[in-house]
C-alpha cells in the first residue's frame, strides 16, 4: 500500500490537471460555445460522478418499470453507449444479441425488458432521431450513464451516487475515484443514493452533501435474486438467497465488474467459495478461460462456476462444455418507492403539458 502523502504528491497534480480540464469542457457547454441540445424524444439520463459500481443497470430497468407505470407499457425506451461492444452505430438490442455486438450491460436490459425498445449508439441524439422513426409511439427514453454527455440537453437528470463511495469524501482520478467534479451534482434534478443497507433519515446529510436544498434524494437498495443456469435460465439448487444455504456446495466464483469482492463475499455466505477468479470490467471470456474453468472443477471437485448475471451475457449462448454455470441476477428498489412515483409521476406530468403548451 502506497502511502497517502507519497499518492498526494504523484497523482495530486494529474488530479489537478484532471479538474482543469473538465471544468474548462463544462464552462464551454453552460456558456453555449459548445450546444446542449434536447432529444429528438424527451429523455430522462442517469449517471455517476464516480467511476463504475453505482448500480446503473439495475436501476435504469427499475426507473423505466416505474415510468412504464404511469406511461404504458411499450412507451419507454433506453439508450446506451454500449460500451464494450465491438462495433459502432446505431444498432437495435433484443435478447438474443450478442455482446460483442451491442454490449453486456443493453444485452442484459432487453432480456429483462423484452417489451421495451432498446438501441446502442455512440452518439446520443441521432440515436434518438433513429429511436423516434422507428418507434413513433414511444414517449421517453432512459439514457443509461450519459451524464458527461453534454451534447444532449435532458429533460430529467438524477445522479447516482454509492453509499459505500460518499461523494464528498472522495477526489478526481487518478488521485480518486471521481470521473467529474463534485459540482456537477448541483445541475441533477434529483440524487439516488445507491446500495443502502437500510433505510436512512439522514441520506442527504451522509452522501448528499452540496445538493441544494430544492433538489430531492432518494434511497435505493440492490437485492439478491434466485440463482439460475446458463443457459437453460432455470432456478439452481441453492439457489435463493432467503433459504438455509447448503455450504456443502464448492464453487468457483468468477466476476468481470467493477468492485468484484462484494459480488464474491455474498456467496461466501451461501457456498464454499473454493476460488476466485476477478477480471476487469466487461472482460470478453475466451476459450482458455473455460478450458481453465473445467480443469478447476476437475481437480478442486467443484459444483459450479457462479457469475453474475453481467458477465452471463458475455458467455457462449449454447454453454461451455463440462462447466456447470450458474449467474446470479440483482434487481434495485426503493426505500420509499411512493416517494419516487409521486415525483416522477409529477415530472413527467410537468413535462407532457409543456410540450402541449409548446406545439
């Protein structure tokens, strides 16, 4: 471990530059030398100051249920980046798409959101342009992790920050985990504060800090959901997180995400975790890795292999041969959800008159 002083001195200054830069890139859009232009659909945009573990995914699905409540189902579409995916442009997502083809994370939303229009693209408001000619009917657009994407002019904003990683105790990269400066959470209209343990009274004094006082916070937390093969989809054995765990079962728990240890210390709870294997964030599995995965199972005399339900979409769709797998998927729910649905049912009320009033 590098002491602190000796980081501050290293990485201080390329932290410092860091800022610079991206408040020198914020001044140029808010003054309108850069354009900030709305969608071609009204878009609500999720983002992060922080870089990965935020919970993104989970909560894009969670947010878009909540608006399909009020809207109709097939009203709600989401747009991504796709990052990861090896191609560029505009491409529609259904649930038997590859990764490789438009990303693990929108792979993984259209499985769970099959009656949602779901699209890749780079750029923001042509994705949009293409999402409204091919999908006229639809009324707003989730656009996952496109906060820094000041390009597009969103109708609704809400920042994510991690309860485990409170904003204002942290610092921009390369000295922190910061992908933007801390101001930025001033120009949300409204902060979810991520990953709660339990229901807090005190969310904006704890993560909060510098929200102005107008802007609500809400509470979330990520849930466990029953294990299930791949690719057969079907419940597992041992497979519910609110059932006696049988410890008899030795797995090898493998995860390609950001902040691994916390996926592998929840099934250290339920299985003998025999091994485990952590790569980088959407790390493509190769033959190698499964040829590794099945002598392990061989020699150590393993179960499984248990993933998650992210790196599941990254595996062949037929299954690897002599490798049992199993992926456990997570869902996010609100600590108070009549409180997220009286707003958000107020802002996308707010925002149909508008756009009434406008034509």
């Amino acid at each position: 471990m590098i002491p602190r002083f000796v980081r501050l001195i290293l990485l201080g200054p390329l932290a410092a530059l860091h800022g610079a830069v991206l408040m020198g890139r914020h001044a140029l859009y808010d003054l309108g030398i850069l354009p900030s232009t709305e969608g071609a659909i009204p878009t609500l945009v999720l983002g992060n100051l922080t870089v990965g573990g935020t919970g993104k995914t989970p909560m894009t699905e969670r947010v878009v249920r909540d608006m399909e409540s009020i809207l109709g189902t097939g009203t709600v579409g989401v747009l991504s980046r796709g990052y990861g995916r090896k191609t560029r442009g505009y491409i529609w997502v259904k649930g038997d798409a590859n990764a490789a083809e438009v990303g693990d994370e929108p792979l993984m939303l259209a499985r769970k959101l099959p009656h949602a229009p779901i699209a890749v693209c780079e750029n923001r408001l042509k994705g949009l342009q293409q999402m409204k000619a091919g999908h006229p009917d639809l009324k707003w657009v989730v656009c996952d992790d496109a906060l820094q994407h000041r390009r597009l002019k969103p109708t609704l904003s809400l920042l994510l920050i991690d309860s485990t990683q409170p904003v204002h105790t942290d610092t921009l990269l390369p000295l922190g985990r910061l992908r933007d400066v801390r101001n930025r959470m001033r120009t949300a209209d409204a902060v979810v504060v991520t990953r709660l343990s339990h229901d807090s009274t005190q969310i904006r004094e704890a993560f909060a800090r510098g929200l102005p006082d107008d802007r609500p916070v809400f509470g979330s937390r990520m849930q466990s959901e029953p294990l299930r093969s791949w690719p057969d989809d079907v419940p597992c054995k041992n497979g519910n997180p609110g059932e006696s765990p049988d410890r008899r079962e030795r797995i090898l728990a493998v995860a390609g995400i950001a902040r691994p240890e916390r996926f592998m210390d929840r099934l250290a709870e339920r299985f003998q975790v025999v091994r485990r294997e952590a790569f980088a964030d959407h790390k493509s599995f190769s033959a190698a890795d499964f040829k590794r995965w099945s002598r392990i199972i061989e020699a150590d005399r393993l179960h499984a292999v248990v993933t998650t339900e992210k790196d599941a979409m990254r595996l062949p769709k037929t299954g690897v041969d002599g490798v049992p797998i199993r992926y456990e998927p997570m869902k996010a729910e609100w600590s108070n959800s009549s409180h997220f649905q009286a707003w958000l049912a107020k802002q996308l009320q707010d925002d149909t008159r508008s756009t009434v009033q406008n034509r």
